[in-house]
C-alpha cells in the first residue's frame, strides 16, 4: 500500500543537504530551522547504566515491575565472539534498577540458546517485553544455523517477570515465500495494540536474492511489516504482501531498523535506528494512524557525540558513537516517552553496554 505522502528523491536530498549542514555548521544552524532535522526528543544522558566485564550488551527492554523497580530484558555475548558473536552466541537475561537513574544489576538468564535441532538453536536476541492481561510476554529473536537466514521471531510467556517463562516450540511469525521482500527472516519485533482491538507486531525482513547478490557495506534493503493477532500471543497473519515501511526507492540503499512502537494521543508513533535516510548514527521518528500508512521520517535523535564526550575507542568497535537498538520506557500509563535506552559501543570494558537518556519535556 502506498502512503499518502511517499517519500521522494527530491524530499530525501533535501533533508541529506540539510542535515549535511547541520553537522558542519553546529547546533546554531539546526535551531534557527524548524526543518525534520531537529530531533523529536530532547535527550539528558543518565549514561551507561549497565556493562558486564567480557561481555557485549545489547537489546535493551525495560518496564517497570509490581515492585516498582525497573527490569531490563537485555542480550549479551561473550567479548571473545567480537561484535558479531550476536548471531551465534547471545542470551537474553534480566537486570533490576532503583529507577532509570540508578546502575542496573544482573539478576539471571532468562533464555539461552538450545542447540540441537531447535529453531533457536544458536541464537536469542532482540528481546522486547511487554505486560498483556497480567502476563508478561517476552517477543525475542533466535536463529538456527548461527546465520541471519534463520532468523525467526519467537514467544516466551510468564505469570510473574522472573519466570518461569512458557518456551515457544515453534516461532510466533515466519518469513515469506521465496522471492517474496521478506522471504529471508523476520526480526526486530515491536508490538502494540491496535484501535481495530486487534494486537499489532511490527517486524524487520529482506529479500534473499537481493542480499546474496548486492555489494557494498551493507546488503539487501531492510523493510518492515506488519502481522495483527486476536490475542496477543497470536496466531498473527500478515495484513498485506507488501511492507508499510520501504525506502528503497531512495538513493544510497537507504532503510531502517530497531524499530520500537507505542501509542500516544491516539497516534501511534515509531522511535527506530537510521540505515542511511540521513545518514547512520541518528535515530527516526514516524507516524501513523493504522499501522499502514506511515508520515516521512523526522530525526528523533542525533549521534552519541551531541550528548557526551568520551574517549577514542579500540578500532575493532566500529559502531562507535551511535545508539543503536533504541527503547522507551514510558510513564506509569503506558502513553508517555519518560526514558530512552539504547545499546552503544565502548564503554570501561571496550565492549557495549547499556545507554540511558532522561526524555525532558
């Protein structure tokens, strides 16, 4: 389907240009423009608020918990894997905090990969928690061949927020038929409830063929879909046979990812990392009234180095100074963006940790 204001070249050159200048002119230049390049979220960095000695931190999902704490579901490796050891070694485990502007503490494994022949043999990531009816639900990612063409999004369910949790046997949402844009995986899951009572899961794919075949830094064009339920853990079917969100019409192999959605003002309003819109350290902001039709994005937050000055890392951390795999932690009502976490390169152990910014009004 197409959106009611589609994206053009003409539209993403402009904004290229614009945040070109943004960058070498300073902040003096994006203020005096009230143009898509002033962020959407005024940010106060909190800081690095969880970092584990031989491990890489990624995939940070808060909520608050009965006990009024704040429960982070994150992944980890071990730091011998490199950065890449995500697809062939993550676990997704549960820190506590006082508040988002206390240190987070480890607290255990919530799941691990399985090995043998199990569809999340070799992998589980991207975990993304949510309470529904009373019980929690843990949507998560996990791979069978330690390769991103196994990449399925799977279901884990509990009664309380540290288990036990209901493993899935089978993945919540496969990809599409061979040839189809999301015939290679499915990934990244964000979820909401709809204004059609229906429950709404949001999902990260790409074609195969593309992505064996295209050269460059980064292969195939990354889209997302969507796939609606009755109950919220499913049977999902997918609403349409094409994307909601495609860029690939604009230059540059332009795409996004880590995306997070939320309802707000009987808006619903997604927060996901820029893949080259405008360029790849900055974060996106949309819109939507049904989950199809999407507004063009605005830049919802900028590079690590407009809020914090740290030191040069090792140059094997190649992400250095962007904030990846971003997260809201809204208010006590579940509407309002309180809390920002990410995943970010460096930190005391030259790994990744856990970022957290204050959303300031």
């Amino acid at each position: 389907m197409k959106s009611p204001n589609p994206i053009t070249r003409k539209d993403f050159l402009q904004a290229s240009g614009l945040a070109f200048a943004a960058l070498a002119f300073g902040t003096s230049f994006m203020n005096a423009f009230d143009f898509p390049e002033k962020p959407y979220v005024r940010l106060k960095p909190i800081g690095r608020s969880l970092a584990l000695e031989g491990y890489y931190i990624w995939c940070s999902s808060p909520i608050w918990g009965e006990d009024g704490k704040v429960h982070l579901f994150y992944s980890r490796w071990k730091k011998e894997k490199g950065m890449g050891g995500w697809l062939n070694g993550s676990e997704i485990c549960r820190a506590e905090a006082e508040s988002p502007f206390h240190p987070f503490e480890h607290k255990q494994v919530v799941l691990s990969p399985r090995g043998g022949e199990y569809w999340d043999a070799t992998t589980c990531h991207n975990p993304l928690i949510k309470k529904v009816n009373g019980e929690y639900l843990l949507f998560f990612m996990g791979n069978a061949n330690g390769k991103t063409n196994t990449k399925r999004i799977g279901l884990a369910t509990s009664k309380t927020i540290d288990g036990d949790w209901t493993r899935p046997d089978k993945p919540l949402l496969l990809p599409g038929k061979e040839g189809a844009w999301d015939d290679h995986c499915t990934t990244n899951p964000a979820f909401v409830k709809g204004n059609d009572g229906k429950y709404w899961l949001f999902y990260k794919s790409w074609n195969t063929k593309e992505y064996e075949t295209q050269k460059g830094a980064v292969r195939g064009n990354r889209k997302y879909g969507l796939a609606k339920a009755d109950s919220p853990t499913g049977p999902y079917k997918k609403v349409s046979a094409n994307p909601v969100i495609d860029f690939s019409s604009l230059p540059d192999n332009a795409q996004l990812e880590d995306a997070f959605v939320w309802k707000q003002n009987g808006k619903f309003h997604m927060i996901a990392r820029d893949m080259g819109f405008y360029n790849h350290e900055y974060g996106l902001h949309l819109t939507t009234r049904d989950g199809i039709r999407w507004t063009k994005p605005r830049v919802a937050y900028l590079d690590m180095k407009s809020y914090i000055t740290e030191p040069t890392p090792p140059k094997y951390l190649k992400r250095f100074g962007r904030l990846e795999r971003p997260m809201l932690l809204l208010d006590r009502g579940g509407e309002t963006p309180r809390f920002l976490f990410g995943a970010t390169q460096g930190g005391a152990f030259e790994t990744s940790t856990t970022f957290v910014f204050e959303i300031l009004k």
